[in-house]
C-alpha cells in the first residue's frame, strides 16, 4: 500500500544560533541569541505526536556527529583550533531540516516504478555543505529495499536544496503525478540556492516522464524578502496547491501547465492584498505541511500564523467558506522557527510502502516516548554560541547523540 510518510528531522542537540544562513532572515535575525536544544526537541516530538493523532504515518531522520570533525580535518584544521566561523558551521544543528535531506520522486512516477532519492548536496552554504555524507547514510539505511533508488548528490557547481524546492501533485498518493521543480535565478541580494541545471538532472535521474515535469522559476521579488526556498511561499499535497500570489515569475504559465496535465488540481492562491509576502514569510503560512486525513487536506501551520492578524484572518475566512482545506492544526515548533524553519521544513515526504522502510525510522507513541526519554535527560537545556568552544559541551552534545541512536538500536550511524 502506497501512503504519504513524512520523515521529520530530530532536533540535534547543537542546536543554536549562530545566524549562518545568509538570505534565511529568521536566523539572522536571531543570530547570537541563546538557545533551548531540549526544548527544541521536545517541540519536533509533539508535532510528530499530533501527525499521528492525525492519522498519519510517521518517520524519523536522525542527528548527525556534531561538531563534523571529518569536515574540518579536509579543510586542515582541528575543532579546537578552528576559528569562531568553522567551529560554529561544524556545529551547525541543520539536519533537523529534513525537508532539505533528498528530493523524492515515488515510484508511480518513473520509468522504472521503483522510489527515487536524490540526497541534496546543499552547497551554497557552508554549515550545510557537508551534511550529505551522514543523510546518505541514513536514506540509505532506511530506503535498502530494491523498491527504492538512492542517488549521490548533484555535483558541484550546481546547488540543490531537495524537497525544500520540489512539489508533486496527483489525482491520489499512488496514481501518476506531476512534479514541480522550483528553481531561483542569481543576481539579486541573496544566493540562489536552487539551480535549474540541479533540478534537470535530478529529474533525468528519477527517470520522470518529462512530460509531466515543470521546471518553474521562482519570483525575484520573493527571494528577496526571504523566500530562501520554494516551501517559504508554496506546498503541494494531492491534487491541492496553495501558494502566494507572487510565490513565481509566472504565475499565470504556472496554473495554466498544472490545468492542463492535472485537471483535478486545486489551487489556493492567497492574495497580496490579503496577505502581504513580508507578513507570508514572518508567519511560515506556506511552511505548513498541507497532509490529507480523513477531514480532506489538512494545513499544520506553525503557532505564529494566529499571532499575525492577516494571516490569522485568511485561514479563518478559508475554513468558513467552502475551500478545499479543510481543516487548519496549529502546532508549536518556536524553537525551530527562530531559526528559519517551519512545520514543513522539519519533514521530508515519501510515498511508498511503509513495510518496505527500515522499521526503525518509524515511530509510534511508544516509540516517540523513547525518544522522549533520551532528549529530556541529554540534550542540552540552553547553548549561548559563546560556548561552542567549550570542551564540556563538546562532550555532552557527542554523548546525547550515541545514547539516542543505541535507544533507536542504530548503533551502525554511531
């Protein structure tokens, strides 16, 4: 049975702030500021409990070996000796974004019927540059079956950012859909992390139909008000796309593509007018996971949406008239937030067959409480970034991390 699984990202226990990710403008914003990596990961864990409250099927993506000393021995240098700037980017908790692990194409989809992973290579930021080693690793651990297909990154130069810049949309979960690669063009006053050259090849490598495959630039102007990836100003799920009204250079080629190859398609667009973009990207309303329950589709939208008036009064005039969302979840994820990433951006999606997952990269209750268990009694209550030299919590933040992976009996990414 083909079923949507979101795999979110455990909040590591580096998680701080050092501001690192330039064009993210909560992190920057929040650059220097303290910390709560327990409180961090106990957030991620109650929104994994309320997927499954939903119905929904749940996987986890693990923390990786912080600081990355491997990285930092290619670059000719020891933790102890680094300066501030690599110390922090090998401390770096990013990870925890697992919309940003792989791009996904499930098996309905390609020549080959068989699922394809492409882990992203995430190159234009250095903290995040050297995490795909340990997400192949693991997608590789999770995703052994031969119904899976788990490919290298893109090479340099050409920056992918995986799902954070990918959207499918299908009649059903296991019918043929259509895939939507979002791409952003340089030159402004922020990178362009995704590249079209990337997210061609990745189609090639998933063996898409090209047909059914829309490579769609994204608006400069939403890049430039912090727009740092596509899920910042649009999700997808099922037939249903919801999206900003100036969340791409062209909107209009946009809606007539998705008509034409999937007539039931369904698409909210919220207008400037009653959303502005500055207001859009502050709360995360398109960095909700947009899910289908036994209500229809469902948006998880992070606590801040209701503290924004506009957007707090959008998802209400949306739930009374007759829309196809149907029913709007607020969850708490604060800590992530500061930090630039919403619901979305702690969750990697993946259509297949759950029996044919490594089954310790899915939880139920029992299994969350585990988890639970080890975070409240070994992450770190508050890091400052002053203290990422500190030797202590070096040891602490590597101790936290081996009781986690023996208590999910993963000793192999040890």
């Amino acid at each position: 049975m083909v079923i949507e699984i979101n795999f979110d990202g455990i909040v590591g226990p580096s998680h701080n702030y050092a501001g690192l990710s330039f064009g993210n403008l909560a992190a920057t914003a929040h650059a220097g500021q303290v910390s709560h990596p327990r409180a961090a990961a106990v957030q991620g864990l109650a929104k994994m409990r309320a997927n499954l409250a939903l119905g929904l099927t749940q996987g986890v993506l693990l923390p990786h070996r912080r600081p990355d000393h491997d990285w930092l021995a290619a670059l000719s240098v020891h933790y102890e000796e680094a300066p501030p700037l690599l110390q922090a980017q090998a401390m770096s908790a990013s990870p925890m974004w697992a919309a940003n692990a792989a791009t996904v194409s499930p098996a309905p989809d390609t020549a080959d019927g068989r699922c394809h992973l492409s882990v992203a290579n995430l190159m234009t930021m250095a903290h995040r540059s050297h995490e795909w080693p340990e997400t192949l690793a693991q997608l590789r651990l999770a995703f052994a079956d031969p119904g899976f297909a788990v490919h290298d990154p893109v090479p340099a130069p050409f920056g992918d950012e995986g799902a954070a810049n990918h959207m499918r949309l299908a009649a059903a979960h296991d019918a043929p859909g259509v895939e939507i690669f979002v791409y952003a063009l340089g030159g402004g006053r922020f990178p362009a992390r995704q590249h079209r050259e990337a997210s061609a090849a990745i189609a090639r490598a998933h063996r898409l139909d090209p047909a059914r495959v829309l490579f769609v630039e994204q608006s400069e102007e939403a890049v430039a008000a912090g727009a740092f990836h596509n899920d910042v100003v649009a999700v997808a799920n099922a037939n249903v796309l919801f999206a900003h009204e100036r969340a791409f250079a062209d909107r209009e080629r946009v809606h007539a593509d998705l008509r034409r190859l999937l007539p039931e398609v369904e698409i909210v667009e919220v207008a400037e007018r009653d959303v502005s973009l500055a207001d859009a990207i502050a709360s995360y309303l398109f960095n909700a996971q947009l899910v289908t329950t036994n209500d229809g589709p469902t948006l998880i939208v992070p606590s801040e949406c209701r503290r924004n008036a506009a957007v707090s009064r959008w998802l209400d005039g949306h739930m009374a008239g007759n829309g196809p969302i149907r029913r709007v979840e607020t969850v708490d994820v604060t800590q992530s937030m500061a930090n630039g990433g919403g619901p979305a951006c702690l969750r990697l999606r993946v259509v297949a067959d759950p029996a044919t997952i490594d089954p310790r990269f899915l939880v139920d209750a029992a299994r969350l409480d585990a988890i639970e268990s080890v975070v409240r009694a070994e992450w770190p209550e508050a890091i400052d970034p002053a203290m990422l030299g500190d030797a202590a919590l070096l040891r602490s933040i590597a101790s936290a991390r081996r009781r986690l992976l023996e208590v999910m009996g993963l000793a192999e990414l040890i």
